[in-house]
C-alpha cells in the first residue's frame, strides 16, 4: 500500500508529459501551418501605420512602445493563433494558438518599421523560448508579424545578424500576419494606471527601464 502513492504520482507525471509534448507538438504543427499563409496588409488611416508584436507580457511591450517618439498608440491584445475571439483566459490554456501580442500605431515620418524591429528585440531577452522573464508559455512566446515581403527582409536580416552576433538562435517567430483581436478594455494602459501592482513594478517598470536606458535618443520628452 505504501508504493500506491508513488505509483499514482508516477502516473500522473508521465500523463501530463505527454499532454505537454501532444500540445507542443500541436502548436509547432499550427506556426507551420501559418507561416505558409498569406500576409494581411493593413492599410494606413490618417497617415499612420500599424505593427504587430509578440514578446511576454503585453503589459510590458506596451509600455515599451508608448514611451518611443513617433507611436501614437500601442494596444494590448491577442494574435498568432486558431481561434476566434480570444480571451485572456482562453489563451493562457496555450491551446487557441494566440500570443499577448500589442498592436502599435506609428507615424512613419517619425519611425520607420525597421527602427520598431530593433526595439522589438533590444527590449527583451532574444535566446528565451516560449516566455520572457517570469511569464512562460505559448501564449508569451516572441512573434514578429509581418505584412508584405519588405517587412519580411527586414525581420529576417535583422534575426539573422543578431544570432550571429550571439552566436545563439534567436526564438522569435516570424510570422505572416492575419488578424489582431483587441484585449480586455483593463488590460489597456495596464502598467500606467496600475504603478503599485507587484508584477509592474517588480518585471514590468524595470523591463521599461532597461530598454530606455538602451536607446535613449528614441524616448519622448515626457518618459
């Protein structure tokens, strides 16, 4: 009787393993899968572009980007994946396929795409796969989206000349752009209207930090 507790906890180990390596093994199928789609190209309103990001936390990448010269709005939300409607419960399952993703609105006089590609990865950790910092899972993994084949050279050069100057892999994906589904309205401005929430000051601020010390000829005055 005495070996019962073992032998269940042996169980219930090589089960969840495999339920583990059955999603994994679901979720590269389905980035296969899209990368052989089609990009969208969203279209410029009013003289300004959109980007599309994917790197940990959307609390953190939208703040990195709202405090860069020349983007006007930055918004937290969900893409990369399979399922309509997401929802922050949903995709924290890892199984809609989606990332915390944020949807930058910049004005190309000001910025160009390729100078957000090198905040993209100047801000975060590069080599960390499926994650950034605390936060793990498909749901926080790094995506690139791009929308035409000159945002894909671009991605692609620049991915290329950061592994070689690591001399690592660089985890991000790069994939063709589909759809960008708004996050919940408290999700938005997350980290400015909550500065004594544990995790933003604890990952998300220094995060911010980290990067506005980096590239401090990119930041507006009022940051």
């Amino acid at each position: 009787m005495k070996q019962t507790p073992y032998i269940l906890l042996t169980a219930i180990i090589l089960l969840t393993s495999c339920q583990t390596n059955s999603q994994s093994k679901k979720n590269n199928k389905e980035t296969t899968q899209n990368q052989n789609l089609t990009p969208i190209q969203v279209e410029p309103m009013d003289g300004l572009e959109r980007a599309y990001f994917a790197s940990g936390c959307f609390w953190c990448v939208e703040a990195i980007y709202e405090s860069v010269k020349g983007v006007k709005e930055s918004i937290s939300g969900y893409s990369g994946g399979h399922t309509k409607n997401p929802t922050y419960e949903t995709s924290n399952t890892g199984r809609t396929g989606h990332a915390e993703a944020v949807e930058i609105i910049y004005d190309p006089k000001v910025i160009s795409f390729t100078i957000l590609v090198d905040i993209y990865f100047g801000s975060q950790n590069p080599i960390q796969v499926n994650g950034q910092g605390p936060d793990h899972g498909s749901q926080y993994r790094s995506i690139i989206f791009y929308q035409n084949e000159e945002q894909k050279n671009i991605i692609e050069k620049k991915k290329k000349a950061l592994s070689t100057k690591l001399k690592k892999r660089i985890a991000a994906e790069i994939l063709p752009f589909q759809k960008f589904w708004i996050g919940e309205s408290y999700h938005q401005d997350f980290e400015k209207r909550n500065p004594n929430n544990g995790y933003i000051r604890n990952v998300s601020i220094p995060r911010l930090k980290r990067f506005q010390a980096k590239f401090p000829e990119l930041i507006k005055e009022t940051h």
